[in-house]
C-alpha cells in the first residue's frame, strides 16, 4: 500500500466542499454519513421559511405512498399523517412536518418504493436535529423573540387532543419598520409592519411549526412589508394570506404556489382574505388614488373589497364601501378608546374620546390618513373581516368603526345591518335588523342597549357565516364582540369592560336577529380584548375556536391572550391556552393530513 498516496486522497477529500462530497464526485461514491436510512440526504427547513419542517429526499428511488410519525415527547402529542404521492413527486420525498424545537426528534417513516419494477415496503428511523424557535428581536421587553410561553389552563377534552391551532400574532413594530407613509399627517395600512410571529402550537403548549420569513418578507422594502393576515387554510391544504402590498399563497411546508403583488389601482392589505367556491379570493385592501368631490385625491383606508381571480391574479369586481355605506356616520367614533384604535395602539390617548367637533375640524383641515374620522380618506370604516356567501353571491364584512357587520350583494346593495339602530338615516336604517326572543318577539331597546341578554356587537371582529347551521333565509353567524364604546359609552371604571364571543341566529327574510349563544360576559374584565381577535365555527368538531388576542394590550405586563375552544352549544371551553408577552391576531386549526393527503 502507498501510504504517501493514501494520506494525499485523504487530504483532498477533506478540502472538497460539501457539495461535491455529498454527489459522489466524478466516480459517485457514496459518503455514508450523510445518508442515515435507505433512502436520500435529510433537508431541514427545505424551504427557507419553515425550519421545523423537514424532507427525507427519495434516494434516486419511486416513492408511491408513505406515512410519517413525529414521535412525541413524553407526555406530548402526537403527529401522525398519510403522505400521497402527488406530494412525494412534489417535494423530492417525504414530507416531515411538526417537529420540536430545539430538540432531537425521533421520525417513523413508512413508505413503499419501485427500483427496475420492484415494489418493496419499508419502516425506517431517523433522527432529526432541529434550531430553536427565533421570531425578529424588536427591542420591546415585553415580547420575546423564542418559543411562545403558553400555560395549558384547562387540559383538552379527549376530541380535542390532537388539535393543532396556528397562532397569528404580531411583534412590536421595531426601528426597521414603519418607515413608509403615503397620507399626511398619518399613513395607510402601509405604515404598520409589524413583524410576523406566525406559528403551530400543540395542545401541550409545544411550538410544533413557526415561520421565519426573512426569505419573504424585509421590514426596509414597501412591497414586502406589512402585517402578515388573513390566513386560511384551503381545501388542498394550503395557506393564503396577505401582507401589505402583498397576497400569497404556500404550502405548510413552505413552498411558494404564488407571491403577488396587489393591482396598482389598491393598496394596504391587511386583515381579511376570504376564499369563494370558485376559488376567487377576497381581499380588505384601499383604493390607491381616489379623487374625492372636492377634487381632493387621497389613498383610502380599509374600506374597498376586491374580488381577485386566484388563477389569473385578475381583479373581476369591487365593493368600495365608501359609496355603499355612510361614511359621515360618527356616533360610533365618537364612543371608542382612541388609546387603542386597533392597529394604532396610542398608551397616552387611552381612555379618551372624540367630540363631533373634533371629527368636523379634521374635515375642515382635510387631513387624511390612518386616523379616526368621517368621510374617504379617513379609518372611518376599519374593516376587519370579509366572507363571501355564495347562497346569494353576497359579502358579509365586519366595519369596526361603525361597530356593524353587514351584508352586500353583487350589485352593491346593502341587504341587512347587524347593529345597533341609532346613527343611520335614510336607505340604511331600513336594513337594520330587528332583535327577537326565542320566540320571534321583538326586544325594547334604546341608545345601544335591549332587553333581556340580547346585546349587540362593539367595536366588533371577524363577522363569519356559518355554513353548516344555515339554511336558505335562515343563517347563522359568528362574531367577536371585542366590547370598546358599549352602548356607546365609555365605562367610568375600565375594568368594566368585558369581550364576547357570540352567534346570532338571522332571519333575511324578516329582517331579525337573534342571539343564540354566548361566552365571555360572564368572566367579565379577565378575557377583555379591546382589539383584534376572532370567533369561528369548525366543521370537524363541531366547535367554535375563540381567540381572545389582545388580553392585557397596554399593561405593565404586556399582551396575553387566551385560546378557547368550545363544543357547539355548550357553556365551558374544551381546552384553554394562555399566552405571555405576545400580541395576537387571529388563531386557526390546522389539518396536516389535508396538506399530504394528495
């Protein structure tokens, strides 16, 4: 043996990079450490944006159908999915999704392969070695840039085990952000860029997914920017969001299927995506250049919905609610805390109110922008939630600002109002709903408030059809009573204030409404979310999913929220999670097996 010659091979092996070292260089000799089971190399966070997913690539083999088992933790939950093979083509080999942070996982894999026409079934092993779970540093003491800290508060009942919720949640916006302002003295949606703390929580309390999303997103750059929202997993599994001048669509593993920048013609996406049956998207944006009667131009805030072809990216229609609705209507602005203006979050005005004097001498100084006031230009409307109903081609949208949910056809027509009756005129005080008993009898109310535990919604959150409970004229509806400007009125203790989560059961016909079911009055200030949240209704369970988000927003403490969700009907929470030191927005369930099945 030639040791001199042995010693050189040695030496430049170890100087070749990595690359050429796991391609078996020019003679295809196989490095072995790379490669633990019997099929290819393993991939963490294949990607870029998901770093708790992972791909065992398919080894040069046919993968035809596999199964995958994150094994838990002890005393930990489970992840167990199909994996078909559409999406082994698509990813290069099997799909790992949901392992532990920071963490040695231990990964069961099951799959069937084909090498020169032989079908052969294997159970292997391997060991997967992740980072710990890192979100942007943005200098607020209050939030941390690792792992959620979550308090399991009630244990899930035994159909909710194995729940996996997808937390929505903001960071602090940081010196980095917040530097693009279109209107004076106040910009549009624009200007908000928080940064994204988006992330799967088991129902242990355990980060079993979270995104890092430097690849998508820069904080310095207006067109990949804003604040991550809307998110909505779909039918082949997906998810669809928006974030400022942006509406994308990914894969749970990461994967882009589009990126897209909105129609020049709108701007400042923020809150609200919604999905038709036809694929169609629907999106809370504002219209970019609109020229007032007064000839004034101005970006508008958060009132124009767009109807987008999801193939195309084209825009097929528009609801521009600043010619539907009223936007001189103020008794609702003249009631809220404007120290928490929802995305505009002002300690030093907390508790304080507009006059109508206030609002007219904003008219008057024709300032425009992200600020409380009437008239286009103007957050007169914050629109927070849209939901198409395709039973009669209708949107149904939450406005906050006039603490209204309410009902649009295709031809731009208001077709019912979900609020209290004071404050509209003309055509829309005819389509305010009536309150009703059980019974079908009318409620005495008067300034906001009516009889018996009828109330309706304030300042309020994602106003959602129910599909399943609604039948023709009769449907069911969902919303998040966040409970800011009650009655219009401001409490003289704030600890008076309290959030709920409700159904209202609708008549179209006869233009009634009435309340069905209830959570949160009676835990009064404790589950009190001035601000963001959501309630909706899961066909799985048979559940509602209620996300108190903005618990504690402003406190010495900083944001809390709680995570509930509630078998239909009944009057106690199935399972409870609380949250520390962060932000949230919107919670969602997520089906893995959805997201493999094909």
């Amino acid at each position: 043996m030639n040791c001199k010659k042995s010693l050189l091979t040695v030496a430049v092996a170890l100087a070749l990079p990595l690359s050429v070292m796991a391609s078996g260089g020019a003679s295809g000799t196989k490095i072995d450490w790379i490669v633990e089971g019997e099929l290819g190399t393993i991939v963490i966070n294949p990607y870029d944006i998901a770093p708790l997913t992972a791909v065992i690539r398919n080894g040069g083999y046919v993968l035809t159908k596999a199964s995958v088992r994150v094994v838990p933790k002890k005393g930990g939950q489970e992840i167990r999915y199909d994996v078909g093979p559409q999406t082994l083509l698509t990813h290069g080999g099997i799909p790992v999704w949901g392992l532990y942070a920071d963490y040695m996982n231990t990964v069961e894999v099951r799959y069937t392969r084909v090498f020169q026409g032989k079908s052969e079934e294997k159970t292997e092993t391997y060991k997967i070695r992740t980072a710990p779970v890192y979100f942007e540093a943005t200098g607020n003491r209050a939030q941390s840039p690792g792992a959620f800290q979550i308090d399991v508060k009630t244990r899930p009942s035994k159909e909710f085990q194995d729940r996996l919720y997808f937390i929505n949640n903001l960071l602090s916006p940081g010196p980095k952000s917040q530097q693009v302002v279109w209107n004076n003295p106040v910009g549009g949606a624009q200007e908000w860029a928080n940064y994204p703390q988006n992330a799967v929580v088991d129902t242990t309390g355990e980060t079993r997914w979270f995104m890092k999303p430097d690849a998508i997103y820069d904080p310095r750059d207006p067109f990949k920017s804003g604040i991550m929202m809307g998110f909505h997993q779909n039918d082949d599994g997906t998810l669809t969001w928006g974030y400022g001048q942006r509406y994308v669509k990914y894969d749970i593993m990461g994967r882009q299927v589009y990126n897209r920048l909105i129609s020049p013609n709108y701007n400042d996406f923020s809150h609200a995506l919604s999905v038709g049956e036809n694929g169609h998207q629907f999106l809370r944006v504002g219209s970019s250049d609109l020229r007032r009667a007064d000839n004034t131009h101005v970006r508008t805030v958060r009132d124009v919905i767009i109807e987008v072809d999801s193939e195309s990216g084209n825009v097929v229609d528009e609801w521009r609610l600043f010619e539907i609705l009223d936007p001189q209507r103020n008794i609702v602005l003249k009631s809220i805390d404007q120290g928490a203006v929802c995305l505009n979050v002002d300690l030093s005005k907390s508790g304080q109110t507009l006059t109508a004097e206030q609002i007219a001498k904003l008219e008057a100084q024709h300032a425009f922008g992200d600020i409380t006031g009437t008239g286009a230009g103007r957050n007169w409307a914050h629109v927070n939630s849209v939901d198409y109903d395709a039973e009669d081609d209708s949107i149904i949208i939450s406005s906050r600002h006039q603490s209204a949910v309410v009902k649009i056809g295709r031809d731009k027509k208001v077709k019912w109002i979900l609020a209290a009756p004071n404050g509209w005129r003309g055509e829309w005080k005819d389509k305010v709903l009536t309150p009703v008993d059980k019974d079908g009898n009318p409620l005495k109310c008067r300034l906001g408030k009516c009889e018996g535990d009828f109330d309706w919604t304030w300042t309020q959150h994602t106003g959602w059809k129910i599909n399943e409970m609604s039948k023709g004229d009769i449907i069911y509806v969902s919303v998040f009573d966040n409970g800011d400007g009650r009655a219009f009125l401001q409490p003289d203790d704030p600890k008076e204030k309290y959030s709920r989560a409700v159904v209202y059961k609708i008549d179209q016909k006869k233009m009634t409404v009435q309340q069905v079911w209830e959570y949160g009055k009676n835990r009064g200030h404790e589950l009190y979310a001035p601000i963001t949240s959501s309630v909706e209704y899961w066909k799985d369970k048979d559940s509602l999913l209620v996300y108190w988000a903005s618990i504690g927003v402003g406190s010495k403490e900083g944001p809390a929220p709680v995570l509930t969700e509630f078998k239909w009907g009944e009057s106690k929470p199935s399972i409870e999670l609380k949250f520390h030191n962060t932000l949230g927005y919107r919670a969602l369930p997520i089906d893995v097996q959805k997201a493999f099945a094909k």
